[in-house]
C-alpha cells in the first residue's frame, strides 16, 4: 500500500483522499443496522478468518454472551451484548419487559481522523476508498495513534512469547510479541477485488450494510423513519451526520438507546482539532520567552 498519499492537515480535516496514480474511487463503508443484529458473530469469525487475526476473547467476562469485550488490535470486530428492563416498543408494557440490545462495534473510518494526524511514519493513511487502514510493514509501534482515537480502537497487539521463542524473532502473523498498531482495513483486499468486507458478506441479516457512504446514509434515514413510525423504543443513528465532531463516520449506526449504553462516546470530537491553536500560542509564549530573556541581559550588561 506504499502508493498511497494523504491528503490531510494538520486537524485531521480531510482534503480528499487520492492516490498517487489519481485512482480515486466513491467513498466507501458500512451502515450497521442494530435492529437487526442476532449476536450470532458471524462478522467476528470472519473478520478473523479473512485476516488471519490471532484468537482472543475466550473467556467469559460477564456480559451475557459478550466474550470480546472490546476492540483492539485481535478483535476489528465486536459483538456486544446488552441486556435491559426496557420495552421494545414504546407502546408496550409490563414490569417483565426484557430486550437484548446487539451491535457488531468496528473501526469508525472517520472524516476528521486524528491517528493519521499523530502518525510519524505515514502508517496510517487514507486509501482511496476514503477508508482509513495501517501499514504494519513501516508501523514503528510508537502508539501515538492509540490515545488519538476518540473511540478506543487503535490498539498494539501483545501476543505471549513461548519458552522456546527466539528473542529477535518478530514473524508476522503474530506467534511472538508484536508491538505494532492493527485494526479493520475494511477488508481493503477485498476491494480491490470487487467484494464486500467479509464481516458483511457473513451477517446472515443484512445487519452489517456495505455500499457507499452516501447511499448508506439515505437507506439509514428510511429505516430509522420506519422505526419511529412502528413506535420503537430509542431508535436513533450514531455517526451519520457529516457535521459531528469527527465529520461523520464511514461505519455508523442505527442504535436503539444511547450511545453510551453501547460504551460509544456522545458527542465524538477528533482530539486533534485543537492542535493548530496550541502551537500558536506556544510559538508566541516562546518567542515572548526569548525577547524577555534577550531584554533582562542586555539590561544587566548595562
């Protein structure tokens, strides 16, 4: 993927997203529809078989049938499972009321992305799909990207080392310790050649929707209108709104509660939108610093 440049300034706001060769394709990404959602994890098991992505997650930890807990770099998918005393319809009732909230969590693909912003090595970038992916063969493991990710995605992988392993070995496909950044790619192989991301390809019901960003958004208003109509109870679209603090997402959501009853965050802001301002004003402290420290000494030679 060294081909690739990125348009981007220094608060995370995209210019576009071309290649060197100008191949720039509709932006591309995911509409998943939690309405939907079984929790079967079809989408967890193929994002790791397509990927070849170590195993994690196999414990119990809790929550219901949740077993991944959260993304990171061995998990680019997560299924979460929720369970409330709430009605499914605002129309019902009953102190029995009972509902699974399920929602298979991924990568944002932000507009406004900050860890390309912190990279130092071009790493991350933005392909011509408008997708945001890594390049593990020049990632330093430096983690910059880590903390700038306002929804805790980007992650090192640590895997366990064997008694038998080699210090200096580092294979790729992960049998030692790592060290570097990993997250979804949106499957970008698969694109190029003209399919879906696997974790799209195995929802057995459509709850994970790919297609350009633009038509997704369109299909997401009709279904949550649909909802609404039929009295669901919290229905709402997370990340669809191009105005947000991150720009939109090019993976959002239909949810049926708040966001942070997913553990997402409300109001998401790109953490380096503030940036440009902060170096300003350090710029000027310095040089304020410098003229101070320049007048005392000539004014003690005196």
């Amino acid at each position: 993927m060294s081909d690739f440049a990125t348009l981007t300034d220094i608060t995370g706001h995209p210019d576009g997203w071309e290649t060197y060769d100008a191949d720039q394709q509709p932006r591309m990404g995911f509409f998943t529809d939690t309405s939907i959602c079984i929790g079967c994890k079809a989408c967890e098991v193929a994002c790791k078989e397509w990927n070849v992505i170590p195993e994690d997650g196999l414990v119990w930890t809790g929550d219901s049938y949740d077993n991944t807990s959260e993304l990171g770099a061995n998990s680019w998918r997560h299924v979460a499972f929720i369970e409330q005393r709430k009605p499914l319809r605002q129309d019902d009732e009953g102190d029995d009321a009972l509902r699974w909230l399920m929602s298979s969590d991924v990568c944002k693909h932000c507009t406004h992305a900050a860890c390309l912003d912190v990279c130092p090595t071009g790493s991350l970038l933005r392909t011509e799909y408008g997708t945001v992916v890594v390049q593990e063969d020049i990632c330093n493991g430096c983690g910059y990207c880590v903390p700038a990710c306002p929804f805790g995605v980007l992650d090192k992988r640590h895997l366990p080392r064997k008694p038998d392993d080699e210090p200096l070995a580092l294979p790729l496909l992960g049998k030692k310790e790592d060290g570097r950044v990993w997250k979804c790619t949106l499957c970008y192989d698969r694109l190029k050649g003209g399919h879906e991301p696997a974790c799209a390809k195995a929802c057995p019901t459509d709850s994970i929707q790919f297609g350009e960003v633009d038509e997704l958004r369109d299909r997401a208003h009709k279904r949550l209108d649909k909802l609404e109509q039929n009295g669901w109870n919290g229905a709402r679209l997370y990340g669809d709104d191009p105005d947000d603090g991150v720009g939109g997402f090019g993976a959002f959501f239909l949810l049926l509660d708040e966001p942070e009853v997913y553990g997402l965050p409300p109001d998401p802001v790109v953490t380096t939108k503030h940036l440009p301002e902060m170096w300003k004003t350090t710029a000027f402290a310095a040089a304020a610093t410098l003229v101070g420290t320049a007048v005392a000494f000539l004014g003690g030679r005196e």
